[in-house]
C-alpha cells in the first residue's frame, strides 16, 4: 500500500505534465526507436524494471541502491556511493544486442550529486567491455569534472567533451547524451541548451567477450559517485532538439506514461 508521502509525490506529479502543450505528436517523437526506459521509482533493494517490452531490467551487483525523492515520484541513489545499477551482457546476450552502439542512439538521464568527486574515475552511464573494449562512458575522469568520453570505430582512441566543470550538489541536471551516426558526431545537451557535438570517426562495436551496461558507476571504476538518478532512457536513434525539449519540460521532466498514453 501506498504511504501518505508517496501517494503526495503521485498526485503532485499527475497536475505537471500536460501534453497537450506541446505541438507535435509525442508518442510518435519518443516511442519511436526507444529500447529501453528506467523509471527507477522501485523501493530500496529492488530490481529496477525496464518499462518498454525489452525488459532489460538492472540489477544491483554490489550493496544496496536506496530510494528518494526525485524530479517524478522516486528515483534510485547509490547508498552514499556504495551500490549501482548493472545489466552484464554476457557473451552477445540479447541486452547487448540491443544496446551495442555503432550507430545512432542516445541516452536521457536526470542526475543530482549528493557530493561531488575531487580525485578518481567514477562512472555516471557506461558500457564497458573488457579491457580498452569500451563504447561510450559519461564520468569524472579522475577529476571534478563530468565529461563524456566515446571510443573510435578503430578502438584506438577516445574523444572527450567537458559537461560540467564542476556539478553543483543538491542540484538535478538533465542531460541528452549519444552518438549522429550521419555526422560522424558525438553530441550531449545539458539542461535543454544547445546541442554540443564533438567529430568522431564512428564509435566502437565489440564483437566477441563481454560487456556491462551500468548506470551510475562503470566497470573498473574506483566506485559510484553519491548520487541520486531518475527517469532514464536509450534511443537507437538521435533524439531532436524537440524531443529534448520535451523530456525536459520546463526542468519539469515528462513522465515514461505521458508518452506512452
């Protein structure tokens, strides 16, 4: 049964989202090559499911990710930076296929830090495989800074952009993150702003080994930053400028059920 609070956090949430204020057919704009989609509402503990039928749902391979508040009803928190969300893809497993990049996709993410990192490698969203067999990763890279960092179709280098230099605490950012396969472009928005892309002969595919999709950490890393994250998705294709604007909302954020009914 639903607590007071939560019951609150539902019915406040319900009086937010009009969709009706947007001038374009939403459901066509973002179910259209979505493959999977994270609410992160789930108590502490829990499996966090995977709303779409792909149902790629995340696991927790180390300690316990909590619940709070977050921008639409809960969202899920590392404990204090002890525990992180993961889907191991095993050897080409279905997971994998379906998230591999190698062409077009993107990824949406609300994230706030409780504290921010000084020192070490701390993922935010990654698929890694083994050794420098990586895709993409959005992380701070041994420093305060969050950047995105993405891995050449040759696998012989890393193209990176600065996001946030430093995140304020305490603060949620909404950030659209992937790779234009047309352009040759990795690209991020952050908060609804212009698009930031960065050239990039293609991004790597591995075709063979293992690999993990993880969100708020990455494999290897020297643990999850303390953070909270909300309402995140993955497109097989670029999402536009209208379709952030959308997920973004007026900072607001849109709901997976605006979309989907």
């Amino acid at each position: 049964m639903a607590t007071n609070q939560q019951n609150h956090i539902l019915h406040r949430n319900m009086r937010r989202f009009h969709l009706n204020d947007y001038p374009y057919d939403a459901k066509n704009g973002l179910l259209n090559s979505l493959v999977s989609y994270w609410k992160l509402d789930e108590a502490a503990g829990a499996t966090r499911n995977d709303s779409t039928a792909s149902a790629n749902n995340l696991t927790q391979p180390v300690g316990t990710c909590g619940q709070s508040t977050g921008l639409i009803n809960f969202a899920a928190n590392t404990s204090g930076g002890t525990s992180k969300l993961r889907n191991s893809g095993g050897t080409l497993s279905t997971f994998w296929a379906q998230i591999q990049p190698g062409d077009s996709f993107s990824v949406s993410t609300w994230i706030k830090f409780n504290s921010v990192p000084s020192s070490g490698f701390h993922g935010v969203v990654s698929f890694w495989g083994q050794g420098t067999n990586l895709s993409y990763f959005l992380w701070f890279n041994n420093s305060s800074t969050l950047e995105l960092n993405c891995r050449n179709a040759a696998n012989t280098l890393n193209v990176a952009q600065t996001v946030l230099a430093p995140p304020s605490t305490g603060t949620w950012y909404h950030i659209v993150f992937g790779f234009d396969n047309a352009n040759n472009q990795q690209f991020y928005y952050l908060n609804n702003g212009t698009r930031q892309n960065a050239s990039i002969t293609g991004i790597y595919k591995q075709t063979s080994g293992t690999a993990t999709f993880e969100l708020m950490d990455y494999a290897g890393s020297n643990g999850p930053p303390d953070m909270i994250m909300d309402e995140t998705g993955w497109w097989r294709k670029v999402l536009s400028a209208q379709d952030v604007n959308l997920l973004y909302n007026n900072a607001r954020g849109t709901p997976y059920s605006s979309f989907t009914t």
